[in-house]
C-alpha cells in the first residue's frame, strides 16, 4: 500500500518473484481492460482518468474473481487493493470464507514533493510493464524497454491534474484502511524515500522480521 508514486509497482514484481508468490495489481488489470475496451474497461476508465476509485463493487468482484484462480491458492502480493475500508472488509471476508487472511500489509511511505516528481517521470512499458523514471531510472535507448525493446508509454492520469486529485483520495479513502490493518496489528510500514535497490532490502527484512 501506498499513495501514487510511493513504489508500490516498483516493490511489488521483485517481491513477488522474491516469495514466489503472483504479483496482482488491480491498476494494471483494470488498464488491460481498457485496452482491451470490455464493458468493465469502459466503466472504469472514466473514473481512472480523473484519479477517482472505481466503484467498490466493481474492484471487489474483480479481486474475488483473482482470488479463486489456481495460482492464488498459495498466497498473492496484492498492490493497490483494497483503497477503501469496504473493500478491506470484502477482502478478509473472502479469505476467511475460503480458509485464508491477510499476513501483513506494507505501507510505503514518501514524502508529498518527492510523489510528484515520481509521477510526473514514470513510464512503464507497455509490453512488459517494467517500470522506468524519465530522469531516476531512464531505459538505455529513449523511449524502449531495455528488457523487451517494447515501447514506453506515460499514464493519462499522471497529468498534474489528475495527480492531484489522486493524492487528495488516498489521504480521504485509502489512508483510513492503513488505520484498519493499525488496528490489527498487520499494518507494516516503510520508509520509501531510498533507491529501489534499499527499499527492497528494507522490506524483505521488515517482512522476515
Ligand atoms: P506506485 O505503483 O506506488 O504508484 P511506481 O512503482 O510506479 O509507484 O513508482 C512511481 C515512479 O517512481 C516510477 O517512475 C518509478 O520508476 C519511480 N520510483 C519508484 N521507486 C523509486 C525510488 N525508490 N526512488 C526513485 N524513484 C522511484
Ligand atoms: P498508482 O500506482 O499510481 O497508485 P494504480 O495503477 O494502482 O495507481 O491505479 C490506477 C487507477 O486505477 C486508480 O487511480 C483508480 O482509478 C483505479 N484503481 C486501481 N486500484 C483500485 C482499487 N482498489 N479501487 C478503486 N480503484 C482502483
Ligand atoms: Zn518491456
């Protein structure tokens, strides 16, 4: 967990590949619908655009769906679900019907001015979707993924407009489900601000602690 920019996509997939365990992203998955313009892309996209959640029922169907696949049954890294306290309370309740619960939440946190630096840079490739920062972490040929030489692409809603509409919703929807996961004593939380390569290193060991 995380406000936009925090690292969440950046920590998640070497995480995932760290604890063998499927990286799901409910950003992502909800972009794979736009593009591929299905009736749920479609609603979504005009609530993405302006940086406001997708409705909950909408995101909590999407997760519970994700949750019965083969490959979930050992365990998931969520990023970026649950956003709201209702779709927290949809979550335990889908684990606890089928055997499981949460281990831990990860908040990670950065500063206000360095989030909006992070997203005014990003670009993710659009094949792959590796993750890159125009000026912090930029491919080695403009414009191409070094991994699959797919074109690099910059989100609609990391406009300044949008983002600042996005920051203003996780601090009024999102920062209360850090106060739930608080309460029950799961809320983990690190500091952001390093390289990618320490942030790692702190949340493996903070996970292993
Ligand atoms: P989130 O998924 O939480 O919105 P991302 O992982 O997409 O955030 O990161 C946002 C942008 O900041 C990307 O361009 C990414 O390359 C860059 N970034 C991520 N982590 C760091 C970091 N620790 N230091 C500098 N830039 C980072
Ligand atoms: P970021 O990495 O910048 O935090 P994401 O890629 O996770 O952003 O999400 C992009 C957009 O997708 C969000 O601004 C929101 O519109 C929608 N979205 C993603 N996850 C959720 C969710 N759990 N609930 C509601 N909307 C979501
Ligand atoms: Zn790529």
């Amino acid at each position: 967990m995380g406000p936009p920019g925090a690292g969440k996509g950046t920590q998640a997939p070497r995480l995932s590949e760290h604890l063998s365990a499927p990286h799901v992203s409910t950003g992502d998955m909800l972009r794979a619908e736009v593009a591929a313009s299905s009736n749920l892309g479609l609603k979504a996209k005009t609530f993405m655009d302006a940086g406001d959640l997708v409705p909950d029922d909408v995101m909590i169907g999407m997760i519970v769906a994700r949750l019965q696949a083969d490959d979930a049954s050992d365990g998931i890294i969520l990023d970026g679900f649950p956003r709201t306290v209702a779709q927290a309370v949809a979550l335990d309740e889908a684990l606890y019907n089928s055997g499981g619960s949460i281990d831990l939440a990860v908040s990670i946190d950065v500063d206000r001015d360095v989030l909006i630096n992070r997203l005014a840079g990003r670009a993710t490739c659009k094949n792959c979707k590796t993750p890159y920062h125009l000026t912090f972490s930029p491919p080695a040929t403009a414009g191409e993924c070094d991994k699959c030489d797919g074109e690099l692409d910059q989100r609609e809603d990391d406009q300044p407009e949008a983002v600042k509409n996005r920051l203003k919703v996780f601090d009024k929807q999102t920062a209360p489900v850090l106060d739930y996961y608080r309460g029950r004593k799961k809320l983990l939380s690190i500091d952001g601000a390093a390289s990618p390569d320490e942030v790692f290193t702190s949340l493996v060991n903070a996970i292993s602690s």
